[in-house]
C-alpha cells in the first residue's frame, strides 16, 4: 500500500521537528555551557590571582589582620552601583523570575538584565562575597533561552521549553550532572514533566556538561570517599537530621528575607547600603574568612572532618548571619552555594554530636546529607538535588542517604514555611504559583480580551415604554445608559422596568450602582465577581475615567476559561 499524500506530510513534519530540536537543544546547550564554564573558571582565576596579590598597605599594625577581604568588597560594592545604573536595573534578576517567565503567556525575559545581573554576581564574587554562582547562571540559561524562542519558538516548541533548555544547560555545565539539569528543568521550573518539552531540555543538559567537561575538566567540585558504613544503623540518625537540616534551611530563608526587610529600613540608597554589607562582611572575615566567597575549600575540609565542633557552630552562625546581610544589602549571587555551606557545616556538627553520644562515626555522610537537605529544603527541588549527589559521588547509597534527610526537611520546611525560597520572592510579588499553570494565566490575563460590544445603549431621556421596546427588540434584558461623553450612568433591568409607569423617564428606574468590573481586572477577578452575579451580563467600566468599555457574561468567561484550561492541558501534555 502507497503511503497516502497526507502521510508523506505528517512523516516530513516529524523529521522536520525532530531535527529542530536536536539543532535548538545543541545549541543552547553549548551556548549556555561556554558561558556558564567560563563564569565559574573566571571566577575561580580571579579569586586565586587576588589571594596572589597581598599589600602590608592593608595590614593592621601590631596585629596579623588585614582589611584585604573589605578593600575588594568595598570595591564590588561600588561597581555593583554602576552596573545598576548603566543597565538600569532596578533589581537584580534570579531564578525566581526565569520560574515566573516560564509559566506566563509571553514567556518574555529581559536579556538586558538577566546580562546585568550575571555580570553582578561575578563582580560580587570576583570582591569576595559570601553569595552563590549558579542562581545567576541558573537565570542567565533561562534569559538566552527566552531570546533564542523569539526566533526559532514555534507551536511544538515553545518559549517555556527554550527556557527549560537553558536551565538544564546551566546546571548541568556548572555541577557536570546532566540528570540533574534535565531534573531541574522540569522540578523547579516548568513544574511539569511531557514528552514535548523532555527531547530538546535532555539535549541541552547532556550537551552543556560535554562541552563544560571538554573545555575545563570534569573535576568533581567537593572531594567525596565513598566508603560508606552500613547504611542501615544510619538510618534513624538520617531521619532525625532531617528535622533539624530543615529548622536550619527555615532560618536561613527567614534571614534572607529579614536582610531585604532591613536594607528598606534603614532608607539607605543602593551605594550606602552595598558599603555597609561590604565593611560588615569585611570585619567578619578579618577573623573568619572562611565564610567569604564560595567556601569549596572550607566544604572540603567539612568532609575531611577538619574542624572542631565549636568552630563549625561558628561557620554556621556567621555563613547565615553575612550572607543574608549581603543579599539583603544588594551584593548580589545565588543562594544555593551558601545553602550547600550551610548544609555542610549543620551537617558536621550533627556528625560531631552523634560521634559524642557513640551513635557511630559518618562525618563525610551526614555533612553530604547536610548539604543536600538544606540545599533542596531552600531550592524547592529534592530530587534534582538527589540526583546532583548521586552525579558527584556516583554512590547508589550517599544518594540513598541524602535522600532520607532531604525528604525529612522538605517536609518539614513546607509545612512550616510554606514555600521553597523562589516561591515565596513570588508570593511577595503577589505570584502564586502553588495556585497552577491555568489559574496563574488567569490572574494575569485581562478581562479586555473577552470584553464584548454586543449591548444595547439607551439615552436616560426614553421613556420606560420605548426603552422596553428597544430591548425587545434586540432580544436582551438589560441595557445600559452613557453620557455624552460615554461616561457610565448606570443600567436598565427589563424586569425592573416592566413594573414601572410606561411614561416615565428611563433615567429614574436606573440602577446607579450595579456589579461593575473595572478595565483592569483580570479573568480570575471576573470569574470571583460573576460566581455571585445575577443578571445578563457585567459592565466593564474604567473607574478612572467612568468610561464604559463594554460587558461581559458568564459565557464570555467560562469560555476564556476553557481556552485556558485546554490551552494548559495539551501545553503539559502534548
């Protein structure tokens, strides 16, 4: 049998998309890896090169500190200040906002300030701050994503999709953990899994963390044995932790946000503010540098079980109080690498505890699980962040183990705290998330798109016999009355006015103040007002201006949301 015209067609399609998303998924992927790769070698070169250069300018006399670490913070803090100005940036740009964008309608992402803000998270950590790098790599992926959807997006592949890809990209490139950035995507972003957004987001990942292994090594990040005790005993020591890596991941976000709440405060501008952060992170670190910058080495000595318990209540308590200061105060970065900090020094001094009750001895497997707990407690992503330990140790039982603490603290940190710490900046923003896809397009779609001009318009001056008439004969049963100006006077019921004398002036049985929507208002908005409506339809009216935009019924809304809905649905499903 010959295939059919239509046949041939659909099979030139599928090659046709097949071959789009190899092209979109490679090319995002070796794009977002170069640039990813080279922030974090650059990153990595600048802070060896400026521990090189060393000044007895800078020295406290009699003494063996230095105000170094504040010279080069103060210095991040002041460019900060003119990356903000030349790319006008009101605020720094995150993942919160690339999850944001990837369930809008447009999908839109400023590359101006995902550019601007990527370019002040390596001038913060270039300056020594305690902040992280792959937030604004995580960002920076989804902004290049969201470009590249504008010229080669179509029906199949969307710009949500393009935003995945380059998520998934920039995980992978920056932990070379390709399951984990195609895991990402999909967890903390997208929110859904389908098999038309999986192809061309797996490409990307898989993609970038070749292209990251190829140009700069596939080092491991943290230096993890993998010898392991038996895992068994462990478990009830894992599933305890848990409880407390999570009050750990719950005051670090409570911070983070009570530093935000304390630069708006003190009513200080951006310069003033990133100066305080600067000298205050700085007089830290003349006493403990170990909570500045990155801290992989100082991780690394966590697992090697390198410091006394005292003094890793010491890197606890000061990695939450600086960087939350330093967020707060606008030295920009990501919060997943002070998380993994965190992690690791919670998770030490649970090893150093337990070891002191003669429990058992598993430094390296509880500070791993440390880091994994408040890490994914904090991102909102456990099993993307199981997947990055399972990459890193390639052991079945450290992810095993991680695991156990991680869905003890997430537990914990959702319900106490309610949300991961992307979510909860959208909650700030009044961004629901939790509320879904379909409801959020909702809240942001206007009610102008359904508005209708299919309504009848009566002059107040009619008598009640003809606007009666005029009603009739348009087949409705309300109408509305409009200046001049066409300013809403108010609306007319049919069977308001059968009751009334046939000679009177329409405008005494007006109802002057009926269940208006305003011009601004959103089909989420629409549908709360019309669930308690009674009546033909809702007038649409700008409250500025009282100009009468049109109305809407209780058709027009269920069908903008059924279009929405099936819209979604083969959106997550297709």
């Amino acid at each position: 049998m010959q295939p059919t015209w239509a046949t041939q067609n659909s099979l030139v399609g599928s090659i046709k998309h097949l071959l789009g998303v190899l092209i979109i998924g490679i090319g995002i992927g070796l794009l977002v890896s170069l640039v990813s790769s080279l922030f974090v070698f650059s990153v990595k070169w600048f802070i060896g090169a400026r521990s090189v250069f060393n000044s007895d300018f800078f020295q406290i006399p009699g003494t063996a500190l230095s105000l170094m670490p504040m010279f080069w913070l103060v210095l991040a803090a002041v460019l900060l200040v003119c990356v903000r100005r030349v790319f006008r940036i009101s605020r720094w740009h995150g993942p919160a906002d690339s999850i944001y964008a990837a369930h809008r309608t447009d999908n839109e992402l400023d590359l101006k300030a995902g550019f601007g803000s990527t370019l002040a998270a390596f001038i913060s950590l270039c300056g020594g701050a305690p902040v992280g790098q792959y937030g604004p790599l995580v960002h920076f992926g989804a902004a290049i994503g969201s470009f590249l959807s504008d010229f080669f997006g179509s029906r199949r592949i969307t710009a949500d999709i393009f935003i995945g890809c380059g998520v998934a990209a920039a995980i992978a490139a920056g932990f070379q953990a390709p399951f984990a950035g195609i895991v990402f995507a999909h967890e903390a972003v997208l929110r859904h899994f389908s098999f038309r957004a999986i192809a061309p987001i797996a490409i990307a990942s898989i993609t970038s963390a070749w292209l990251s292994n190829k140009l700069f090594g596939g080092q491991p990040i943290f230096h993890i044995d993998v010898v392991l005790p038996d895992l068994l005993p462990l478990v009830p020591t894992l599933l305890a932790s848990g409880l407390f890596f999570g009050l750990v991941a719950i005051l670090f976000m409570r911070l983070l946000f009570s530093g935000g709440k304390l630069a708006v405060k003190t009513g200080l501008a951006p310069l003033p503010l990133g100066l305080l952060a600067a000298v205050i992170c700085g007089a830290v670190a003349m006493f403990v540098p170990e909570v500045l910058g990155l801290g992989v080495g100082t991780v690394n000595k966590i697992l090697d079980d390198g410091y006394l318990i005292g003094f890793l209540i010491t890197l606890l308590t000061l990695k939450l109080l600086v960087t939350s200061l330093s967020i707060g105060f606008g030295l920009f970065g990501g919060i997943f690498s002070p998380a993994l900090f965190i992690g690791a020094a919670a998770g030490g001094f649970v090893a150093k505890i337990i070891a002191l009750l003669g429990v058992v001895s598993a430094p390296q497997l509880l500070t791993v699980a440390g880091m994994a707990s408040v890490s994914a407690a904090v991102v909102g992503a456990p099993i993307s962040v199981v997947l990055i330990v399972l990459e890193l140790t390639m052991s079945y039982e450290f992810a095993v183990a991680a695991m156990l603490s991680v869905v003890v603290a997430t537990l914990l940190s959702s319900l106490v705290y309610g949300h991961s710490f992307f979510d909860e900046q959208l909650v700030r923003r009044d961004i629901d998330l939790s509320q879904g896809r379909g409801n959020l397009e909702l809240m942001h779609q206007s009610i102008t798109t359904v508005v209708s001009s299919d309504y009848v318009v009566l002059s107040p001056r009619l008598t009640v016999k003809t606007a009666i008439k005029k009603l009739a004969k348009a087949n409705v049963s309300e109408g509305y009355c409009l200046s001049e100006g066409e300013g809403f006077l108010g609306k007319c019921s049919l069977q308001k006015l059968l009751l009334a004398h046939c000679d009177d002036e329409l405008g005494m049985h007006l109802i002057t103040n009926p269940v208006v929507l305003n011009h601004d208002a959103s089909i989420m908005q629409a549908i709360e007002v019309a669930s308690d409506f009674v009546g033909e339809a809702i007038p649409v009216v700008n409250r500025d201006s009282n100009k009468f935009m049109g109305v809407v019924s209780e058709a027009n809304i269920f069908q903008a949301y059924l279009a929405t809905q099936t819209r979604i649905r083969d959106l997550e499903h297709g």
